[in-house]
C-alpha cells in the first residue's frame, strides 16, 4: 500500500516538504486513533526478537536512526511502526537553522538521498520539553556542537546536551562525522575525539545519583569514509575511554557508480541510501574482527531489505537502523526484518 498509494504522492513534493508533511499525517492519524491500527499492522511482540545491548532490554533490534525526528516531536508515534528504539536529533544546544534550502534531494535511479540538512533543530531545551512525557519506546539522544562553535569549544556543547538529556534518554549518540558542518569530522582525529569521550565519560559519572546510581551508555557515530588506520585508531579509543559502542555508519561524502543525473548527484552533502550499503557493512565487519567484537555495533547505511538487516548483523552488529530505507520501502520494512530474524532463529 505504502508504495502504490502513499510513495507515489510524496515523491511528487520537495523531499524536505514531503519529510515535514509525514510528520503531520502521522501526528494526525495518531491522534485521531490510528496508533492501535498500525501497531497491529507492523508491531511484532515476541520475546525471541529482545536484546539486551550494553546494559540496555531492547524489544527487538530495528530502531529509526537520527536525523528523521530531530525534535524528538513523534518518538511515541514511530514506535507504533514497530521500532524497537527511535534515535533522535541530531540536538545542539542552541537552535540553529541549518543550512540553506534546497538541501535534501531524492536520487531516486539509486534509491538514494542527499542531504545537507547541516543540524537544524529548535534545539536541546526544546526537545526537552517533549522527552518529559511518557516514553513506549527506547530513546537514544543524538548530540552535536552548533555551527558557529568552533572545534576547540566543541567540548561544552556536548556537555550541554548531555546534561541536559541524561534523565530523558536511554542512551547517547555523539555525533563527530556529519560532512554537513565544517569541520565537524575533525574532530574524528584521535586527539580531539580522545579529549571530547574523556570529558562525556566524567560527566557521567556526575550524573550518577540521578539516573539510580547508572551511568548511561556512549555510543561514538563515525562516518563510513575513515581509513583502514583510522578505524584501527577508533577501536583503539573505544578501549581508552571505555565508551559503550559504535554506531556506522553516517553518510558518505563519496559519489561512486551512482545512475542518477549529474545535477543530484554534484549536489554536496552526505549520501545515503543503497550505495552506502557495502561501504557502511564493510567498516562493520573490520571493527568487530580487528577489535575481536570488543564493542556493540550499531548498524545503519543503506538497509532496504529484511536481507539488508541480516547481513549487518552477520557482519558484527548488535541492532540495527533505518532511515533512506524507511522513506523508499515504508513502515513495513520493520515488520520484515524482525520477521526475517524470527525465521532465522
């Protein structure tokens, strides 16, 4: 139905149009008693799909990757397409535009999406007023600095967003790998990066009274175009500072064998989609083999089928995550994925 009826339409508005108008169908058919439907639709309840991940019961391993609710506005609402957990943000201290539009475009010959988005958010304290209510799903909080904060004050907007998260999310996300603020994925470099988990490491542990006497997992999001040497520096800081897990990856700055016109395809900004797959799978399958699967992976880049899913997690990943399969395959490509993994076991 999702392709027949409700691609088709979408894909005839703006890409970041069509994104916002998802959002308001969604809130208003949730509101007016829809939730039920599609959570008998797509929900599958099963205690064989359950796992626990760095200290973490996940009802199944499919989450909504960062990015798609940014404002943490419809965590509750996705849950209902069957997600076991919805990452939110990217979040940065101070609400930020982003970069100009046009910024997000469809490479539909691929089954693609390029994005410069560039962190627009109503920022933290914002989102913050909607994690206060309930939670029926797993969030994992996103972060990452503002523009105008220059690389050597990164540190105090992660710690901002950090504090002000801890008690309203189940994890976090460190986002150092988006190409879409300059000078972001310098601080990938092994110095930097080393000071900015160090610091995030210490302030959790002075949240401790308020989270029962737990910490809450870190996880390091890295971008799917590090070298061989610099992945090998990557587990290499996961075993420094005792950081919880890595997810990969985030999008590409490569535009290799791509089929769509040129004029998408010379468009700057990450790429995701179905050409990612093989790129983000295969710095998967390094970090567990090199690090002797030390660490959970989350995995996400380029999962457009339930066979998509398996092999990332044959690869060495705990969970997954979707999002440019979401928008081309539709909510049903949870549902067969955690089918998928059922069939398996």
């Amino acid at each position: 139905m999702y392709k027949i009826l409700v691609r088709p339409f979408l894909f005839l508005l703006n890409a970041e149009r069509a994104h916002y108008f998802t959002f308001s169908l969604v809130h208003f058919l949730a509101r007016i008693g829809f939730s039920g439907i599609f959570r008998k639709l797509y929900l599958i309840e099963d205690k064989r799909l359950e796992r626990e991940v760095f200290g973490i019961k996940f009802k199944n391993p499919v989450g909504l990757a960062a990015g798609f609710d940014k404002d943490a506005k419809l965590f509750n609402e996705f849950s209902d397409f069957g997600f076991g957990f919805v990452e939110i943000g990217t979040l940065t201290p101070k609400p930020q535009a982003g970069n100009p539009k046009k910024r997000l475009f469809r490479l539909k010959s691929d089954q693609a999406i390029i994005n410069r988005m560039g962190f627009n958010n109503k920022g933290v304290f914002d989102a913050v007023e909607r994690l206060e209510k309930e939670h029926r799903v797993l969030i994992g909080g996103n972060i990452g600095k503002n523009k105008i904060t220059p690389n050597d004050k990164a540190i105090k907007d992660y710690l901002i967003c950090f504090d002000a998260l801890f008690d309203h999310v189940d994890y976090f996300a460190v986002n150092v790998s988006s190409p879409n603020t300059p000078g972001l994925r310098e601080l990938q470099n092994k110095e930097p990066l080393m000071a900015l988990l160090k610091e995030l490491k210490k302030e959790n542990l002075k949240c401790l009274e308020r989270n029962g006497g737990k910490v809450k997992p870190i996880l390091l999001k890295i971008a799917p175009d590090l070298t061989e040497a610099q992945l090998l520096d990557i587990i290499e800081i996961v075993r420094l500072t005792e950081i919880d897990g890595i997810i990969a990856t985030n999008t590409t700055i490569e535009r290799n064998n791509l089929k769509s016109a040129m004029i998408y395809t010379e468009e700057k900004g990450g790429l995701s989609g179905k050409p990612l797959k093989d790129k983000s799978t295969a710095v998967i399958r390094f970090l567990a083999e090199k690090s002797n699967n030390a660490f959970p992976i989350i995995a996400v880049g380029g999962i457009h089928s339930a066979e998509d899913a398996l092999e990332k997690l044959a690869a060495g990943a705990s969970l997954v995550q979707l999002y440019t399969g979401f928008i081309y395959e539709g909510p049903s490509l949870v549902k067969r994925i955690n089918k998928a993994i059922l069939k398996q076991l």
